[in-house]
C-alpha cells in the first residue's frame, strides 16, 4: 500500500479584495474609502494523494484549481485548515521541501529571456547544490527526452513558445523533483507539442515514480495522462475518484453509428423506438444506455439489414464540460 | 536567510554578467547619465564657493571624481525591478526555490557594476585629460578601504531600497515610498555639495543619518579629503546591522500576504 505523501484537512483560502464602481464619482469614492471584501475561494477542502500518482483538477475558470497547486507547493499561505506534503508544511518553504518540489504554470516562466536556456539550467543546478558534471548529465537526458538539444543555446526570446515550455519544463525537473506541480503546462501549444509534452511527463512519471498533480483546460491531458481527477466547483470538491467512473457516472449512454444497406432499412429503424442523435441517409446514430447495449444490437441485427456499426464514447470534452458549466457530479 | 555557498555565488555573478553585457549600450548611457558630481564641480569652482570649505580645487575635483565612481558602484534599483516581478507573479517560481530571490537581485546589481566599470574609468581618463593637476593614485590600503566602503554604501541603499520594495506586497505601489527617499539621498549623501559645507545646525543631526555615509564618506576616503574613518564604518555598520533584520522580518511577513498575483 503506497502512502500519501499529500495529505490536506479542511484547508480553505480567502483573499481580500476591493472593488470599485465604475466613473469619475466611483474612482473619487474609491480613493477616499476602498471597499475590501474577503472572498472565500477555497472551502473546507479534504484530499489526500498516494506518492507516483498522476492527479486531475478540474473546474471552471476561478473555481479555485490555481489557488490549490499553489498552497500545495508553499506558493501562499493557508487561511485555515491542515496541509502536509512529503511531510512538511508548504507554506514554511524548508529548503528540504523546496528541493522536492517543482511548479510549472503555462503562463509563467523563469528562464531568463536574453540569455540561452542553458544558463538558467546551470544557475538552476547551482541553486539546487547539483554539481556540475551530474549538471551535465541530466541536462542532457532530459534535453534528449524533450527533443531541445539544438536549442539550448539560442537566446530564450528567439525560441517558439513550445521550445520555451520544454526548456521551462527541462529547467524545472533539473533537481528530479518527487512531486510536480503543473498548472496548465500545455497553454497556447499546437497538437504536436502538447502531444509530446504529454508524452514526456508520461515516461518522467513511470521513471521516477513522481507524484504529479495537473490543471488543464485541454482535456486530452487529463484523459491521456490522469486516471484520477478533483472536480472543484467554487472551492469545493464535487468529486474526487477515478476517471472513467466519472464518466460512466455523468453519461450513462453510448452512441452508436449504424451503416444500413437500404434507404427504407434506415427510414424504418428511425420510426423503431430508439432514441436517434443524427440521421443522414443510410447512417444512423443511436443513444442507448450502457446495460441495454447487448439486447438493442441484437434487436437491431434481427430485424434489419446492415452494412457496419460503430460503437462511441461520447465526447470527454463535452460530458466534461457539462460538469465544469453545472459544478454538479 | 537562504543558504549561499561558493558555487551559487560565483553562478549566480557569471549569470548575470552575461545578461548584464547583452545590454552594454544602456549600461555605458546610465555610466554617462551619472556625471550630477561633475556638474556640481563646475558651479563650485566657477563660483569659489570651495574657498568657504577651506577646500583647494584640486581637493574638490577629486572629491567629486570620487563621488562619481562610488555613486557608479552604489546604484540601487530593486525596487524598481522587484515591484514589477511582485505585482505581476514573476517572482513565484523564485520563492519556490531554495535561495531567496534577493540574492538574485543582488547578483543583478554586481554584475552591472561590473559592467559599468570599464565605462567609469574612460570617464575617469577623459576628466584626467581636462583636470591634469588633479590627478591622483591613492595609497593601497586606502583604496581597499573605500571599495569596502563603497560596497558597504551599496549595502545599505539596498537594504532601503529591498525594505521598501517589500512593502508592495501590501501597497501595490511602493516606488511611490521611495521617491519621498531619493530627495534626502540626493542632497545630504553628499552628491550634490560635500557634507562638510552643510550649515553647523544641518551637520549637527545629519551624521546620525545614512544619508552621509552613502557618497560622502566613501568619496572623502577615496580621494584623501579628511575624515574620520573609523566612525564612518561604524556608521555604515550600525546601519547594516539595523536595516538588515528589518528587512528579514518585513520579507517574512510580506512573502505570507504574496498572492502570486498574475498567475
């Protein structure tokens, strides 16, 4: 049995904030008196995270994802509640800690932007008391892994941003961090890269056994890299399990697409009872739930003539995207 | 206060001179834009005012050739770069890093003046050329002396300037707080008029201040004008002692207030 190595009890956050009506006359109150409101973001939230587990967050946009990486990483502080990784309390940011830890925000970046990457790698490296030829070496491996040797030694401002996440990535994993933090690490890449970049977390994770922890609003991250997903919902956790039962949970139905072989096959398998998605000719897509799938193909098989069928999932993006716009698993 | 070994050290410096020299031109611009002290000369000596200090000319041009190359190696500017990092998030994957953030911009500061003294000294040659009689080499033990005073000035202005950079983590903008700092750095740091010339009821509180010690003292070591040495470094001194655990207690209770804004 793999033991948490994240472990958090009732952790909540709120953040003052002011506001301010809009216009002269408002500009003019809000000089004089601000008007600060606390807003909790984070409410009485529990998880814990076994070590070399890959973990989804998933909400809308400010359902408080962000706000949780990063107290997690020691980033910000608490406003109640109890937080343990690998034993420590993140926000007392112990050199230990640090040294086990790395976080990567998609729109954020730390290399140093008129220089080669491979500077902020060695400065990296010397940060994290890794010497200099162990330096070279994992430079190496995981420049190899990322496909980046060309480029590090082109000025960070000249390379693509795919070439610049893959460096940030290369300068984070420097200190072969046991839990990664990842915030939205594939924002603003094409297909190829994202694909890559998932690909590479996938061999850093079975190699080294790290616990990675992932926002994205790109599903095919989720659905290709984490077998467990957070679902939050205005800082509270809706739900906290594995994936594909998320998805058996939220869509009970499959779609399927039957071919028949005469236009009056297909016209008579419309009027049949079945729940029709789409018809276009010959080709027929049908919903059926999950545990009906066996007697209705039968039935269907019985008494019409087809050509083919295709059995689906429903797209993950859009059962996905029901959850984030409801909050409601 | 974060762990700094030899290797970090020496990284950290080589990193950022090579960043700094990807920006030499700004850098000799901002070496020329520090010539105030020569400017001063020149209304000093085209109006006698030095005959009111009993200081000769040649002791004034030194003394203002002084205060260029200490003020060439005490300009502070985290306040600056630091509200910026903070305000917009930049400085989150820094804090979560072992080696607090300041250390980098310390390396900053270094590793342009180092930059900036290549371009100091040309100017140092092109004074020489116009000001012949003033020329000068002070004596080793002195000149150690005052680069140890001028790196100690340096301090100080940082430690200021890092207190105040701090307090963006409440106020979003605490530049504004240290342009009320940059009038009194500039007229009693003594880079405007020598301290000595100030009135006596100016002198009498003045010396209790930093402000005497950031271009006054260094400059009056440096090109052999009367001064007491051992007060001006016990000065420098208790001011380092005193501004540096402020600024540890106002990072650590700032960095709890951070909302990594921005990111």
């Amino acid at each position: 049995m793999e033991k948490n190595i994240i472990q958090v009890e009732d952790l909540s956050k709120s953040f003052d904030i002011s506001s301010k009506e809009p216009g002269i006359k408002g500009t003019v109150k809000h000089f004089f008196k601000r008007e600060t409101k606390s807003i909790e973001v984070i409410k009485n939230i529990n998880f814990q995270i076994k070590k070399g587990e890959i973990v989804g967050f998933l909400g809308a946009n400010g359902a408080g994802k962000t706000t949780i990486l990063k107290m997690l990483c020691g980033l910000i502080y608490p406003s109640a509640g109890n937080l343990n990784v690998t034993g420590y309390l993140p926000y007392k940011r112990r050199h230990n800690f640090l040294k086990n830890i790395t976080l990567i925000m998609g729109q954020k970046q730390q290399l140093i932007w008129d220089l080669p990457p491979i500077e902020s790698f060695y400065l990296n490296a010397a940060i994290y008391d890794i010497e200099k030829y162990e330096a070279k070496r994992r430079i190496k491996k995981l420049s190899d892994m990322l496909e980046i040797d060309k480029e590090l030694f082109i000025p960070v401002r000249k390379l693509s941003l795919g070439q610049r996440m893959k460096a940030e990535l290369l300068a984070s994993l420097i200190h072969k961090p046991n839990i990664l933090f990842l915030d939205e690490p594939t924002l603003g890449l094409d297909i190829n890269a994202q694909r890559n970049l998932r690909k590479f977390l996938q061999i850093y994770n079975k190699e080294t056994d790290a616990t990675i922890c992932l926002t994205s609003h790109y599903m095919k991250d989720i659905t290709s890299l984490c077998k467990r997903v957070i679902c939050i919902h205005e800082g509270c956790i809706t739900y906290d399990g594995k994936l594909n039962k998320l998805l058996k949970k939220i869509s009970p139905l499959k779609d399927i697409l039957i071919v028949c072989k005469t236009d009056k096959d297909a016209k008579e398998l419309s009027n049949s009872g079945f729940t029709i998605k789409s018809r276009n000719q010959k080709e027929i897509i049908i919903s059926i739930k999950k545990e009906l799938i066996k007697p209705s193909l039968k039935e269907i098989l019985n008494k019409f003539d087809i050509e083919d069928l295709y059995i689906n999932e429903p797209p993950v993006d859009e059962i996905i995207g029901n959850i984030l716009i409801k909050g409601k698993v | 206060m974060s762990y700094l070994n030899r290797n970090k050290i020496i990284t950290l410096l080589k990193v950022q001179y090579s960043n700094m020299l990807e920006y030499r031109v700004e850098i000799a611009l901002w070496a020329i834009s520090g010539i105030i002290p020569f400017f001063m000369l020149n209304i000093w000596t085209n109006n006698n005012l030095n005959e009111s200090i009993n200081l000769s000319n040649v002791m004034l041009s030194r003394y203002f050739l002084s205060a260029f190359f200490v003020r060439q190696f005490s300009v502070v500017w985290v306040v600056f770069t630091f509200e910026e990092d903070a305000l917009l998030g930049k400085i989150s994957p820094y804090l979560i890093q072992p080696l607090n953030p300041f250390f980098r911009y310390i390396a900053q500061h270094l590793a342009e003046q180092i930059t900036r003294f290549p371009f100091a000294i040309i100017i140092a040659l092109i004074f020489f050329i116009f000001n012949r009689e003033s020329f000068w080499v002070p004596n080793i033990g002195i000149f150690l002396l005052s680069c140890i005073s001028t790196f100690f000035s340096f301090l100080i202005q940082f430690l200021i300037q890092s207190i105040i950079a701090c307090l963006c983590f409440w106020t979003e903008k605490a530049s504004s707080v240290e342009r009320l700092f940059f009038i009194p750095t500039l007229f009693l740091s003594g880079l405007l008029a020598p301290v000595i010339s100030f009135p006596e009821y100016v002198k009498s509180w003045i010396y209790i201040t930093p402000f005497p010690y950031l271009i006054d003292f260094p400059a009056n070591l440096l090109s052999g004008n009367k001064t007491n040495i051992i007060e001006g470094f016990i000065m420098q001194l208790f001011w380092i002692s005193i501004l540096f655990p402020t600024f540890r207690k106002i990072w650590s209770m700032g960095t709890k207030k951070y909302t990594a804004m921005g990111s």
